[in-house]
C-alpha cells in the first residue's frame, strides 16, 4: 500500500522523495479548486490502484514557501515524480486516477 505524508520542510520532502522507488510529491494551496479536485483524484486513485512502495507527499505551499522556492514550483497543482531517487517528471495539472496509474505504471487492484 502506498504511503501518504504531508511535509514542509524542503529538506525532509528531498528525503523522503529519495528514499523510496517511487514518490509523488503534490504541491497545492487550500484555496486552488484545481487542487482540490487533483486531491479527490490522488485518493480515488490510492483506492482503485495498487501501486506499492510508493510514497505520497503532500505539500502545502501557503505553509511552505521555502519548499516552494526550493524545488522551484510556480503554479499550483504540481506534481514532481521521483523514480529511484531522481526527478524524471513535473506535471502542472490536474491528472485523472487513471492518468497518475499511467505516469506512475501502476496496475488496478483486483
């Protein structure tokens, strides 16, 4: 099962990202409706997906700035995909369950 943590400090979010096969680090605000639809779709997909040794990483960017600043996200939702300890994509948009399971090669349960 896929883990979630919610972090803001720039130094433990590298960490964590690099410390698993695969992580997803979601930088969003409480105010960005986008966000909040791409949030129902990374739970939806935890749901519907088995995607194991993956962690979540659950980024507030009005509570952390200097993540913000550090891995230099511009817009909100932003997804950075760490594979083995290196960045290998950044998604600014709203991704469907279906679209994560895809850039995360991750198979339906069941």
């Amino acid at each position: 099962m896929a883990k979630v943590v919610d972090a803001e400090d720039p130094m433990l979010i590298k960490r964590l990202a690099e410390s698993r096969r695969l992580a997803l680090v979601e930088f969003k605000s409480p105010w960005c409706s986008p966000c909040k639809d791409l949030e129902r779709n990374i739970l939806d997909f935890l749901e519907e997906y088995d995607c194991n040794d993956t962690i979540f990483i659950r980024v507030d960017m009005s509570r952390a700035p200097r993540a913000v600043a550090w891995f230099r996200v511009m817009n909100a939702p932003t997804l950075l995909l760490y594979r083995e300890g290196r960045l290998v994509a950044r998604v600014v948009k709203v991704l469907t369950p279906d679209e994560i399971a895809e850039l995360l090669e991750c198979s339906p349960r069941g």
